[in-house]
C-alpha cells in the first residue's frame, strides 16, 4: 500500500460520470454500451484509489437530468447500477471500505433503494 501522506495526495476525490454515453455514439455504439464502459473505468478508480489509501471518493452517478432521459436507458443505467453496486459491497466489505448513498432515494427501483438502504445500514457505529 502507498503512504498517501509521503507523496502528497488528495485526501477526497470527486468523480462526475458524464460523457458515457456521447462517447459511445461517437464510436458507433449504443449510449449503455458507454454507460457499461463508464461503470468498469469507475470500478477501476475505486481500487486505484484504495491501492493509494486515498480515504474519500465521491462517484456522482445519476442526476436529476437523467430522468429526461428515454425509458429504456434510464432502466439500464439502473440495472448497470445494480449490478455494480453488488460486486462493490462484495470489494467493500472485505477492504474496510464503506459505500453510503447520498441525495434521493425515493425515486430510485425498489431494489436499488435497499441495497443503498442496507449499505448505509452496515456503515453505522
């Protein structure tokens, strides 16, 4: 493991995930296609950043202007998510490291709302 306080690294690092699916239509792909990428690349930092013992990362992953999105891309951006969010609690649990939802949850698939629910759960006390 690398001493983050030796080498001068950022304690917090914030990740907007934009451009996922424009990058994808560049190259002739559907946008999940680029939302599929953007999930692995963001799996990809979080074990970066845990290599580096940088102790804060903020993954901002949908926002409010997704809704206008169409149906079938908001569903599999929420099925992306879902899937991801089980093999992080898999990582998570046995690195020491907790995953929290932060913003809204009453908007979000039933089953997204209690996986969030629950992480926020096992990160108390």
């Amino acid at each position: 493991m690398v001493d983050s306080k030796k080498i001068n690294l950022p304690r917090h690092v914030a990740i907007v995930m934009d451009g996922n699916g424009r990058w994808a239509k560049k190259r002739g792909k559907p946008r999940l296609y680029g939302h599929k990428q953007g999930a692995l690349r963001a799996r990809d930092f979080v074990e970066m950043f845990a290599t580096y013992n940088i102790p804060y990362l903020t993954l901002y992953a949908f926002s409010t202007e997704n809704w206008s999105r169409p149906k079938s891309e908001v569903n599999g951006i929420f099925k992306l998510l879902s899937e991801n969010l089980d093999k992080a609690i898999q990582i998570a649990h046995g690195q020491n490291i907790r995953i929290r939802h932060l913003g809204r949850m009453d908007r979000l698939p039933p089953e997204i709302q209690k996986k969030a629910s629950n992480c926020n759960k096992q990160n108390k006390g």
